[in-house]
C-alpha cells in the first residue's frame, strides 16, 4: 500500500485534507511490523501476516528531500518517490532503497507525483516542452525512465496497480475531464459514461477497481466505484450534494468524505457492497479519512467544534474510536499498515505551528509513541514533526526540520549522511545581517571524513562551509551575508569519502527595513477552507514578500509561496496597495504547478495596532476553459455554512509566524 501525504490535483480544484503538525509524549506500545530484512529479500507479498517486533524499535534515518508540503508515497518494498516546490524551483526523487535518482520531467518546468506501485512505477501528471505546454500523465520507471501516457493536454495518472493499471482523468472536448483507467499497453478505457462536466479515478486495487466521483445532471457530486470492465457504481452520497471517493482496498471497500443532508459538515464515510455507504462522523464541522487498510480499518482526524483536532480509528464493528494523545492540543493519523500500526502527529501543549509538533506512531488504539524517542544517532537539532506514511514492514515516511525523511527500523539506514536541520536560520532576515548557521551530520562509517558546499541563491560572496568532525558525527558551520531583499534560498551538499552525498534546502526571506515592503512568514489556523469543489483543513504554510513602493527590484524576487493543501508560486506581481495596517497584493502564479492562476493576498499587520492578531486573506482563482467563468480554487474566508459550523475560527489568523508592513 502507498500513502500521500498531499493533495491530490482534481483539474486544480479538488483538495484532500493533510496531516497537520502534532505531537506526543513517548511510552512504549507493541508494533506489529514484518521483518525489514525479509521484507528486502522477498519483496512484497500481500497474502503474509506481518510479525511482531518488539517493542523499544529503533529508526536509522535517511534523508530524502526538502519539506515544502509535497508529495510523499511509500511502497512495500521500502522505496519512496516524492515532489516538493520552494521558490527556487520544484524537487523531485525516487529512493530505490539506497539511492535517490531524479525523475524529472516531459520537458517543461512541472511535475507532480501521485502514486507508486511496489513493482518501483511512478505515475503522475508532467508538463512538456511545447510552446503552448501541455500537461500529461507518465510513468516512469529507473530503467527506462518517464514517458507520457496517450491522452489530451489536460491529463493525470492519479493511482496505480501493481499491475501497471493506472487510473486517472483524461479532458474531454466539451467537458473538463473523464474518469479513465490506462491499461498496461497504454490503451485507454473510459471509466463510465460520459459525465456532466467531470469525473476522475483517485485510486486503484489490484482486482482494477477504482473509485473516485462522477457529477450528475441534477449537480450532484456522487462518490464512484468502476468494476474492471469501466461499469460504474454510484455510491452516492449522505445527504448533501458531493461525494468523494478517496481510498480503495484489497476487498473493494472503499473510503472517502461527503457532505450531510443540508450541506452543513463534511464527513467521512466508509462504503461496502453488503451495507452500503456508512457515515463516519467525529461530531465535528469535518472528519476526514486518511487512509483505508486491507482490514477494513480506517484513521483520520475530526476538527471538533472546539477547534481540536482528534485523532481517531474507525472500524464498522466498533465505530469511530479516539486515538489517545495524552494531554495535548491536537493529534492527526495520517497512515495505518495492514498491521494496525498507525503513524500521525500530536501536538505539544504550548506554542503553535511546526515548531510545536512530534511525529508519533499508536499501536493500535494505545498511548502514542513520540518517533523522536526511538532516532537512531539523530544528528544535533533533528525535530521529526510528523509521520504521514508506514508500510507492513514497519517503515515511516516523515517530515522533520531537515525535510522529509525516511525512518527505517533497524541501526543501518543507508551509507549517505544523515543531516540535521539548518539551525539558527529563520524564515525571514534583514538585509545585510550576519548569519552563522550550523548542520550537524552522522555517518554509519567512523573512519570517513567529510567536505560541504554551499549555494546561496542572492549570488553575494561569502567563505566556504568549514568541518567539524570525530568518529563518524560533526557540525558544518556556515556563514553569510545576504545583500539583496526578496526570496532565496540555502542550498547545502555534504559529502563523504566515499562519494556519497546528501543536500539541505531551505527558503528564507531577506527583509529591508529601508524599503516600504510587506513581508511574513508562517502558518495560518488548520480549519475548513474552501477549495474549489471541497474543503481542507490542512494549514497552510505562507512565505511572501513584495515592495510597496514601486521601487525596482531584482527579477523574481518578489512574490509569494503557499503550501500545504496545495503548492502555490507566485510568477508575477501585478498590483500592490496599502491603506495603513492592510496591504493588498494580487498576481499571477502556478497551483500544483500549473500556470495561469490568480491570487489575491490581503494582509494585516496586527503588530501596528497595539500587538493585535496578524491576518492574511487568501484567494486563488483560474478560468475555466470550458464555461470561461471564474473558478476558485481556495479561499481561506469560508463560506457561511463553515463559519457558522465553527463561528470562533478565524482562518485568517496568523497561528505561528508573523506579517510585517515596512514602512
């Protein structure tokens, strides 16, 4: 089974809800797990009970890629595949178990990843290089690399088999897109018949049933199942006017979220040919599923009227049952193997956002496990701050303070260093400020000695990285003065002596207090968003910066950065304004990489109005080519059935982090 940590593109409109920041105190628990070793020799095997580990598990960790809210997937043979996009550009990789290669594009300047199979297949949906770019489905494989899959030039493989089934969305003239399965030979199968304006397969198992969502004359959005031969289902919904299939598994259950009767909550539901579709519902104005195993067990969280987030696990004997985390604010699970394992996030008691956050493992329905407790010489500063995927083998996908990361059980990750985060650099600095930085690193050899190099993307000159190092740990130190305002970035590559080698990225933002600018960075309120034909609760993560002056300033270095429910990179700022503690931006940019979309920012800078709350409205847009009329694709002032289903969450508000208008 794989897991996505991200929100999966619906024609740019459709959100899945993501694992927010959380954390846990650490206690044993019981992990159920098959053996990592076998697990490596074998291969996958779907039909082998997974045995017991003991407990006290310890995780060598591998570093993966940059933390930026992409993509993440799993398989169960311990390989990875992954996308993130900063301002400075889009990363993507696959992990074969001990490398990462890179997987590129059709040509263009875009890729997103959407699912792995255990046969090592990526799939998802790439931009080529033609003049008026087109952005296709592909595979792509370590041997032969990526290809496009047939289909128009709004395409997107959205699940995969083991197979090589592929199951997805393909445009149509005259509508959006159809729900399509892509088989083996790379023929196409349309999935039902033709839909009002759209229909789209989110998943996919190995008996090649898919599920996903098909509209309707009426406007009804109705959850989907398509048998092997395209014939579909029509799951329904639970009252209200959408449903969305989601998740698929083993036994062709499926799971997903619709609105209730009067289009007031959105909840989960869990639908099964003997019963139909059954409500899953944490009491809240929304609970989400994150994931469906071969059990029939399902996890997620609830946003509770009192702004908590709940973890919980669902089964149809027992129901929705909550997930302990002790005494902490909020608490997510993002992931369940096929053991019952489950990974997820907790929050800490004080502070607010991903500083304040632990990834954490249940065993089952038990005390939450702390994964920071059970790092295997975790390099100085090393905050792992949320699991979003596990495997029967008892392997973890995470995001940390040094990005995404791999957690493997077992004292031997891979020959590469591990890396910590980049300490001391924080998300915004003024022009012209001295910064000291320190990485600290681990390497499974004592005996290999270690070199650093350093890119910083304001091009000012600064000295080398210097080494630090004794029996197989040590500390970079870098240092670096940044001498333009606007985005950049840090770029730092540490290699062994044997030739391997392992990079940190992370954006900042450079401040000058002599130019009248707004500028910020942070995270807004987790909470039920609008975006576009659903609603996310995921937070989301902002960096931005723009004069306000109209005085010149290097190319492309004003804009914006948004991430988390989706990835947004602002291309162009069109206007800006400002009427005392309130700025208005607005602009052009690309939503999950695709370009022409529109946003407007309107940010307040509580700080001038006595220590006030900072606030930032958030509106994204695009035209749809079809009915050539707005579509909006998020908007953080909910709509009024969501705000009166939690009338104290301003979404607006700054929870961690802070907007800044220079005079």
């Amino acid at each position: 089974m794989h897991q996505t940590w991200t929100i999966q593109p619906l024609l740019q409109q459709r959100a899945m809800a993501v694992a927010v920041a959380g954390a846990a105190a650490g206690a044993l628990a019981a992990m159920f797990s098959s053996s990592p070793a076998t697990a490596a020799a074998t291969g996958p095997a779907a039909s082998a009970a997974p045995a017991i580990t003991p407990a006290g598990t310890v995780y060598s960790i591998i570093n993966l890629g940059p933390d930026s809210g992409g993509t993440a997937l799993l398989n169960e043979r311990g390989q990875a595949a992954f996308n993130s996009f900063n301002y400075h550009g889009g990363t993507n990789g696959y992990f074969d178990g001990d490398r990462i290669r890179e997987i590129g594009t059709l040509g263009g300047s875009y890729t997103e990843i959407t699912a792995l199979n255990n046969q090592g297949v990526v799939v998802g949906s790439s931009e080529d290089g033609a003049e008026r770019s087109n952005v296709l489905g592909f595979t792509w494989t370590a041997a032969g690399g990526m290809r496009a899959l047939p289909g128009t030039s709004v395409a997107s493989a959205e699940a995969i088999n083991d197979l090589n089934y592929i199951a997805g969305l393909n445009a149509e003239v005259g509508i959006s897109a159809r729900a399509v399965r892509w088989n083996p030979g790379g023929a196409i199968t349309p999935l039902g018949p033709r839909p009002t304006s759209l229909s789209e397969a989110s998943a996919i198992n190995q008996l090649n049933v898919a599920t996903g969502f098909a509209d309707s004359a009426s406007g009804t959005i109705n959850a989907t199942l398509w048998d092997a031969s395209g014939k579909p289902t029509n799951l329904g919904t639970l009252g209200g006017s959408r449903a969305f299939g989601f998740h698929i598994n083993a036994r062709s259950e499926v799971a997903g979220r619709s609105d209730i009767t009067g289009n007031t909550r959105e909840i989960g539901f869990f639908w099964r040919r003997l019963g139909g579709m059954l409500p899953i519902d944490g009491g809240g104005p929304l609970t989400d599923v994150a994931d469906l195993n071969d059990r029939t067990e399902a996890v997620g969280y609830t946003l509770r009227s009192d702004e908590r987030l709940v973890a919980y696990k669902w089964t149809p004997t027992s129901g929705l049952t909550q997930l302990p985390s002790l005494s902490f604010r909020d608490a997510v699970a993002s992931a369940i193997n096929n053991g019952g394992d489950i990974v997820g996030s907790a929050q800490l008691p004080v502070g607010q956002g991903y500083a304040a956050s632990r990834a954490v493992r249940w065993g089952g329905v038990t005390t939450p496990i702390d994964l920071n407790a059970r790092l295997y010489r975790a390099p100085a500063g090393l905050i792992v701050h949320s699991g979003h995927a596990i495997n029967d083998a008892g392997v973890i996908l995470a995001n940390s303070n040094a990005g995404l990361v791999m957690l493997r059980p077992g004292t031997r990750g891979t020959d590469a260093p591990v890396l910590g985060p980049l300490a001391t650099l924080p998300r915004s600095v003024e022009l012209g400020q001295d910064l000291t930085l320190t990485v600290g690193f681990a390497d499974n050899s004592v005996t290999q000695t270690h070199k650093a190099s350093v890119v910083w993307t304001d091009g000012c000159p600064s000295p080398a990285p210097t080494v630090r190092e004794a029996a197989g740990t040590g500390q970079v130190t870098l240092r670096h003065r940044f001498c333009a305002a606007g985005f950049h970035a840090v770029r730092l590559r540490v290699t062994d002596s044997g030739g391997r080698s392992t990079e940190l990225l992370q954006d900042v933002t450079v401040e000058d207090p002599a130019q009248a600018s707004l500028s910020g960075a942070g995270t807004l309120h987790a909470g039920t968003a609008a975006t576009g034909r659903t609603t996310s609760a995921a937070p989301l993560r902002f960096s931005l910066w723009a004069p306000l002056d109209g005085a010149s300033q290097r190319a492309g270095a004003a804009g914006v950065m948004l991430s988390g429910p989706f990835q947004f990179r602002s291309e162009q700022v069109t206007s800006v304004s400002r009427e005392g503690p309130l700025a208005r931006v607005s602009g052009t940019g690309r939503f999950n990489g695709r370009a022409g979309y529109r946003f407007i920012l309107e940010a307040q800078d509580g700080g001038s109005q006595n220590g006030a709350t900072d606030r930032l409205r958030v509106r994204i847009t695009h035209v749809d080519a079809t009915t050539d009329t707005d579509v909006v694709d998020y908007d953080n002032a909910a709509p009024a059935k969501l705000r009166a289903a939690t009338p104290a969450r301003d979404l607006s508000a700054v929870a961690d982090g802070s907007l800044t208008l220079q005079n």
